[in-house]
C-alpha cells in the first residue's frame, strides 16, 4: 500500500485541489441546504476505535444520511459497513472528497491527533462542516488555524469531547455558575492516565515487522517523519497516544474532558498568561510518565481574583487532602476536578455528578443533551452547538501548551496569545508547530 508511485499520485491529488480550491472557495452545506432533501449526508473519517462509536452515534440522527467511510486500514472498516452497506469505502480521505465532492456535507475525524488539523483544515476549507475528536490537535498553532479556518468557512464545527454534554458536567458548569461555592480561587484536575506505557516502549523499536496488506502506512504517518512501522501496537492501532509524534500524552488525552467543565463553567476565552511543568523525566520519543502542570489564566466574571491558576496532575499525582478539604464520608474520585471556592470546593469526579464540601449543600442535577445529534441539528439549521472549534481551538492550545512546558521542566514560560509566542524562552516556540513532512504540510491561515 505505500508506495512511490502512491506518494507521487497523492502529491500530484494535492496539488491539483489546492489549485482548485484557491479559485472556488465551497459554501458551507446549510446554504446548499436546498438540494439536501433535509438530509445531511455524512461521511465517517477514522471508522475503528473511537472512529465507529463517533459514527454510529451521528448515524442515529434520523436525517443523517452515511454516503461515505474512510480508514488508512480497510481491515478496520468491517465494523462499520453495515451502518450503511452501499457507502463507498477510501483509504485516503483526499481521494473521497474529490470524488463525492457535494454529496458529501459533513464528516467526522476521530484519527490519531497528528492527523486531526491536516484532515479538519482541508474538510473546512471544502465547506464541509466538521465533527473533531479531541484533543482538537496535536500542536498549539494547529489548533489557533483550526479557530480561524472554521470562522472563515462559516461551517459547523464541535470538538468530540462528548462528556460536555452530559450531565455530570453541566450540572457542575451551572453549579459554579449559580454561584453554590461563590467566586472560585483555583481549579485541581487529575488523571490516573499516565503520558506513557501503553506501547511498552521508550525509544524505536529495533525490529519492524512487515506493513500489513490492508494499512496505507505513508497516509497513517502522514504530516509526521516517516519511520518504520514497528509492528502492532508499537504506534497503531491505539498505542500512539504514547508518542510525541503522534498523540499527546495523558494531558492530551483528558486535558479536554476534565478542563472542559472548567472553561464552560468559568467562561474562559482567553489565552494561558503562563505555564510551568514538573514531571519524572522524559526522553524525545516518548510523553512524562507522571506530572504537574501549572496554569496561569486570565480572570473571568466567576473566578475571585483577574487571574486563576489551574493546576494539572496525572500519571497518579493528585490534589492533598488539604486541597479538597473533603467532608467525613466523602472521598476523592479516581480522576476529575476540584473547585476551590470563596464559600467551599466543588468536586466534579469524571463523567459523576458533582458534589460540594458544604454542610447541607445539595446538587440539583441538570439533564444531558446528545452530543452528537446537537452537532447534526446545528450542521442543518446553521445554529453552532457550543463547542464548536472557536471553544475547542482555546482549550486544546491551553492543553497543548502544557506539553510545550513539558519540554523545560522547572520553568514558567510566559505566552502572548495574541502573537501565539513563548515570550522568555526563544527555543520554547519550535514547540508551540511541527515540521510537516512534504506532501502534507498545512498553509497558515
Ligand atoms: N471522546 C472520547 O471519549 C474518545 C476520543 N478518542 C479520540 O479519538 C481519536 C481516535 O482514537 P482511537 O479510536 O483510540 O485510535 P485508533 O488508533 O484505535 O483508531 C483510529 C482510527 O482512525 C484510523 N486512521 C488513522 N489515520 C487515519 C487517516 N489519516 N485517515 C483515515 N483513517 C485513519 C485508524 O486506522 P488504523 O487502524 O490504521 O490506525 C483507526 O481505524 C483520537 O483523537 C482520540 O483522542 C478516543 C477514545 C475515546
Ligand atoms: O475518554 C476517553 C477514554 O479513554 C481513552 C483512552 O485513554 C481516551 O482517549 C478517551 O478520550
């Protein structure tokens, strides 16, 4: 499957639609709502994994229509093929957008993260609406173009961290909002996830097994540096997460479900003032196993002081028991957020309801919306859901700022938004991007 001549066919592809995409810009399906029938027609990017829960979950829409699925690997298509047995498969979702072109209106990206930005960007800027896996990319500046691309496209965009339209987490947001432990002071998140160790591995494999028959390896690489396949689950299926080319880590795997109630419940839209990382070593291949990183962000209406720290923990680090200042009977949960307020702590356990550490204080829990039928509303009627790529865009550069930090352990570095820079430590920006492997580089917006 990856070969030469693949590479040049597909580098010949790119070069074509970027020629033609630079003179017709697509408008955003809803204004070509018309010809829909008051359907939407879909297409499934990623079709295994997350990819097939993402797919069957908007495929549950009745006035979804599934006209196309897309996999590196055609062994993982067979799950998903009977969602809608007629619909063409690909391997290369460039491929499938030049040939279905307006029959297709909408799609999902639940690919590993390095691949999220180049496949969203180019759906975007064909006018296709976009339903994102989380994190919403794999660098901060890939996110900051995925903000600006949806804007100037007028599409319809959320980022797939589905628990923001559960109940746990909008129980809290209203909580916080309703002002149940008054103004907050500061936000404790953590995880059991642990940056690495799924794969078993610390450094490259010495030996590679052969690609198998069914994967596109050059595609499943993609805008990262090409390197031998490894075998399975050195990096595929799963097992990237692990990589600093690939995934991002624990924060990059949960940072946008357990900071997401924060943001929503705090109204943050502003960039990150600073960062600091402390964790147990890591090497260039691989993400810390444990760590602590902490946030300085902007004040809001909800929060006691102009500014707010959040402090992250993962890999099995917590908040002390002096944090969370529990009640006798209550108990920290495995994973999740506390909430230290003026009038007491909130405590948000992960996809639990919340619960506060005030004498008498009950929670009234709100109801959960479909995430993904919320997505397929706004993609027909134009109403954009709530986190679309303009909220996903903020919260994953603030996630994958604190990967950026891991890069220097023991510093703060300070960020300007605004000009998207480290300000007090030059070298640090390199992090902030990536170098595109040729053929699969992303224009800056
Ligand atoms: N919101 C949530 O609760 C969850 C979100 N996720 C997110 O979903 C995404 C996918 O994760 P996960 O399903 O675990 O990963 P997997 O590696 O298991 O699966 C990803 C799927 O995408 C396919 N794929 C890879 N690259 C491409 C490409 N360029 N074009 C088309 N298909 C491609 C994979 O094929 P192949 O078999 O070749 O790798 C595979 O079928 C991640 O961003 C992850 O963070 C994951 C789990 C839960
Ligand atoms: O919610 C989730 C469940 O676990 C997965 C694997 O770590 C995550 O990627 C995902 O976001």
């Amino acid at each position: 499957m990856t070969s030469t001549s693949d590479t040049t066919r597909r580098d010949f592809l790119k070069t074509s639609v970027a020629a033609a995409a630079a003179t017709t810009f697509a408008a955003p399906a809803f204004v070509r709502g018309q010809n829909l029938n008051s359907q939407l027609q879909f297409a499934g990017i990623g079709t295994d994994g997350k990819g097939y829960s993402d797919i069957k979950l908007i495929a549950s829409h009745d006035k979804v229509k599934c006209v196309a699925f897309c996999d590196v690997d055609l062994s993982r298509t067979k799950k998903v093929k009977p969602l809608a047995p007629e619909a063409p498969v690909f391997q290369d979702y460039k491929i499938m957008l030049d040939e279905l072109g307006d029959k297709i209106d909408a799609v999902s990206v639940s690919t590993p993260d390095h691949t999220h930005a180049i496949i969203s960007m180019d759906a975007m800027q064909r006018g296709k609406h976009v339903y994102c896996q989380k994190p919403l990319t794999r660098t901060v500046w890939e996110a900051r173009q995925m903000r600006l691309q949806a804007k100037k496209s007028g599409v319809i965009t959320r980022m797939g961290n589905q628990i923001h339209s559960h109940s746990a987490y909008r129980t809290a947001a209203k909580a916080i909002q309703d002002g149940v432990i008054g103004k907050v002071k500061a936000v404790h998140s953590y995880v059991g996830t642990t940056g690495h160790g799924r794969s078993g591995l610390l450094n490259k494999p010495a030996n590679n097994e052969a690609v198998p028959k069914t994967l596109d390896w050059n595609l499943w690489i993609s805008v990262a540096p090409m390197r031998p396949y490894g075998g399975n689950r050195v990096y595929h299926p799963f097992t990237w997460r692990d990589w600093q080319d690939f995934g991002s880590g624990a924060i990059g795997d949960f940072g946008c479900h357990l900071l997401d109630p924060v943001y929503t419940a705090l109204k943050i839209t502003g960039d990150p003032i600073s960062v600091h990382s402390e964790h147990t070593g890591m090497n260039d291949e691989v993400w810390p196993a444990q760590e602590t990183i902490k946030y300085v962000i902007p004040g809001t209406q909800y929060t006691a002081g102009s500014s707010l720290p959040i402090t992250w923990y993962d890999g099995g680090r917590r908040p002390s028991d002096s944090i969370a200042k529990l009640l006798p009977g209550q108990s920290l949960p495995s994973g999740g957020s506390i909430f230290v307020g003026e009038k007491g702590n909130l405590i948000l356990p992960h996809y639990r309801q919340p619960f506060v550490n005030i004498e008498g204080v009950n929670i009234e829990p709100v109801e959960s919306l479909d995430h993904y039928h919320g997505w397929v509303d706004g993609c027909l009627s134009g109403k954009q859901p709530s986190d679309g790529f303009e909220y996903g865009g903020h919260l994953t550069e603030a996630v994958q700022l604190g990967n950026v930090a891991a890069f220097f352990p023991g510093e703060t570095l300070e960020f300007d938004g605004k000009a998207l820079k480290i300000t007090n430590n030059s070298e640090a920006n390199k992090y902030l991007t990536r170098d595109y492997r040729a053929g699969f580089e992303i224009a800056s917006i």
